[in-house]
C-alpha cells in the first residue's frame, strides 16, 4: 500500500456533541451513527452528551434536537450556556431541529424569551407556526439542493413546528420548502437549521449531509 493510500484511509477524527437537556437527543445518536457508516471517507465519530457550557470545549460540531425551547432556554441561561456557545460556535458547525432551529434563529416572532436566544442563523423564525400538538404532521420536504440527498424529496415530521418567514442574508442557502414554498431548512456556512425532525425518520442523508459540513 503506497503512503496516499494509507493516508486516505485514515479515518478522519470528529467529535460531535447533542444538547441533551430535553427532546429526542437518542434517536439523534442513532441517526449519526447509521449516517457514519454510509459515509464516502471513514469517520471516527465520537458523540458526547452536551448538558453544560464546559461540554462544548472539546466539539468539532453540535446538535441542538427538538424540545420546548422556552424550558430549554431557561436551563441554558441558568449556566451561562448561551455566552460560551456564541464565543465557540464561529469555527464550528452546528445543526438545530424544530426548537434548535428556534434556538439559532437571529430573529424570534412569538417567543417568551425576547427575539434572539443563541442566534448563528440570520433568519427571522415564527415559534410553533403549524400549530399546537394536536396539528403535528408529515409531508413530504421539496429538496432544494439536490445534489445533497441524491433525491428531490425527503420525509418530513413536523411537531409543533417553528417555520422560517425570510432569511436575512445572502449567505444563507435554502435547503428545503414545502410544496407551498414555505421554507424549512437553510444553512449558513457551517450552520444548518430545519423545522422538520428526520432524526425520527429513516432517512440518515440529513445526519450524513451534517457530518460532511
């Protein structure tokens, strides 16, 4: 075997953290690591629990999953989580789902907690847009970058879901709309968010599309 090939087949390092206060931080887990294993370049993935500002140190990238993001926000404030993430988050890569989108978004409509929490995503987002519980549902997701997912189309899981009403800068890319055009899921550099939860899905091209950031 030539030096190349030894050093193409070393399996690239990543330590990827889930904000495990609240939500389906598990199935998170599960859906990494079957995204892992469909990856094109091996990865040595190692996933952490995050529950505290000193969790983040030692992340190449974060998760924020599904949950109630006002009791979220509370226990986040309570241990200065919210001032260390916006100082770690710049070179880093982050991914939030429903109320991690809420968490994320620049700019909040309808939230107890004021108009930004831990921001990175200059996008204005309405909490709970659908609805309540009782209007959760699955549709399918228009996929707007294609080339990503190797299909126009993904399953999406909204549960009292957050949407995105506009997006604030020319970096942010759509990657997902509804097929009344109503957006839900973008990306800004190295910051992904979506409305939807494919972590309770089937579907890992959306874990493998966030380890590839």
């Amino acid at each position: 075997m030539s030096a190349s090939e030894s050093q193409s087949s070393t399996p690239t390092h990543l330590e990827v953290g889930i904000l495990s206060i609240q939500g389906d931080f598990l199935e998170h887990k599960h859906a990494l690591q079957r995204a892992a294993e469909h990856m094109v370049e091996p990865l040595d993935l190692q996933i952490r629990s995050v529950r505290t500002a000193s969790d983040l140190k030692s992340l190449d990238a974060i998760i924020l999953p599904g949950g109630e993001s006002t009791t979220m926000a509370i226990l986040l404030k309570a241990n200065d989580f919210l001032e260390e993430f916006q100082r770690w988050l710049p070179s880093k890569t982050a991914w939030g789902t429903c109320a991690g989108l809420v968490l994320l978004a620049d700019n909040l409509i309808g939230h107890p907690h004021g108009t930004r929490l831990l921001g990175g995503l200059d996008v204005t987002v309405s909490r709970n847009h659908f609805g309540r519980q009782a209007q959760s549902f699955e549709a399918p997701v228009l996929v707007k970058e294609a080339s990503l997912f190797g299909s126009e189309k993904s399953h999406g899981v909204f549960i009292r879901a957050p949407a995105i009403l506009s997006v604030g800068s020319p970096e942010v890319k759509v990657l997902a709309q509804l097929d009344d055009g109503q957006v839900v899921a973008v990306q800004q550099g190295s910051v992904i968010g979506s409305s939807f939860h494919p972590e309770l899905t089937d579907d890992w091209r959306w874990h493998a599309h966030f380890l590839a950031v």
